[in-house]
C-alpha cells in the first residue's frame, strides 16, 4: 500500500504552498489521516489530522496558519499551509491510521518543504 505525497518545494517565508497525500480508497474508511513533519536532526512531529467523520486536530505551532482537508470522494487529503516560516521547513509525511479492527498504520514517502528567510 503506498500513499502519494506532493506538492513541496522551496517557498519565501510568508509564502503559502498545499500538500496533498492520495490514498488507495479501501483502507480509508474509519482510518484518520494526518500530517507529520520532520526537521533536519529532529524528531517527526504531529501536524495535523482529519478523521474519517471530519474531526479536525493541530498542532499548535501551525494553528491558525495550517488548514487540513479531506476529500473521500477523491481519497485526498490537503494541507494548506499559509504564513510559512523558516521553522517549518521540514519533510511533510502523510499517514492513515486505523484503529479499529482491522488496525494498520500506513506511512506515504514525505515530501520536502523549504522556507527561505
């Protein structure tokens, strides 16, 4: 099972970019998607996530800049991330996450974010 991530590059800070993350539609149902981060010589971090009933969760470094969206008719999910900051540079990883039976955590290649001071 893969999950495509895109939409990274290079951006000033105070640029905006969106991040999408493409799932196969069968394991979606029930399963929370949710953005992760990881910094050069840092641990991954939550971002955001979105449930399958359209629970919304942030981290609270991106509150209020970040928004997260999900699209089941086209088993997408969005990251519109705006006001960027040198801070979130960082390589972006989507997730979908079950936690009901059957339960499984499915991880997407990561895509890279740099802002530019």
């Amino acid at each position: 099972v893969q999950l495509q991530a895109s939409g990274g590059g290079l951006v000033q800070a105070g640029g905006s970019l969106r991040l999408s993350c493409e799932a196969p539609a069968r394991i979606l149902p029930a399963a929370v998607m949710a953005w992760y981060r990881q910094a050069p010589g840092k641990q991954r971090e939550f971002v955001a996530s979105v449930s399958s009933g359209g629970t919304i969760k942030y981290a609270e470094s991106v509150e209020g800049r970040f928004t997260v969206s999900r699209d089941n008719a086209k088993h997408t999910m969005y990251l519109q991330m705006n006001a960027l900051k040198p801070d979130d540079t960082a390589v972006y990883y989507c997730q979908v996450k079950r936690t009901v039976t059957p339960t499984y955590t499915v991880w997407g290649q990561g895509t890279l974010v740099t802002v530019s001071s």
